[in-house]
C-alpha cells in the first residue's frame, strides 16, 4: 500500500516546464524566421545588384559592339 501512495503522490510532469519548452522553441523559431528574412532580403538586394550589373554591363558591352561595327574594315 506505501508504494501505491508513493507514486500518487508523484505529479505525472511538471507543466511549468513545458511551458518553458513551448516559451523557448517558439523564441527559437522568431529568431530562425526572422534570420530567413533578413537573408530573403540580402538574396533580394543581390539578385538587384546582379541584374543592374548585368544590364549596365550588357548595355557597355553594346556600346562596345557598336564601336568595334563603326571601325573601318580591313579586309
């Protein structure tokens, strides 16, 4: 009969605990969604820069072109 009273008195878990846990991993998750926005930004910013690059560097190689058609032909 004691060991029988013994485990009834024991609590099942504690839930303060678990609260922690769920306070704690829902903190975690904030921070890991608020890193993959800021990298969703950095991504954002570097494919504009990619592609101002891209066009300005398009557009110096046309103006290239041009300069190279308007030489006069040697052959």
């Amino acid at each position: 009969m004691e060991a029988i009273a013994l485990q009834s008195d024991r609590k099942p878990f504690n839930p303060s605990i678990l609260h922690i846990v769920e306070g704690r991993s829902s903190l975690i998750s904030a921070k890991v969604f608020h890193l993959i926005i800021i990298t969703a930004d950095v991504m954002i910013i570097s494919s504009i820069t990619l592609v101002v690059c891209f066009v300005s560097s398009s557009v110096g190689l046309c103006t290239t072109l041009n300069g190279i058609n308007k030489l006069p032909n040697f052959a």
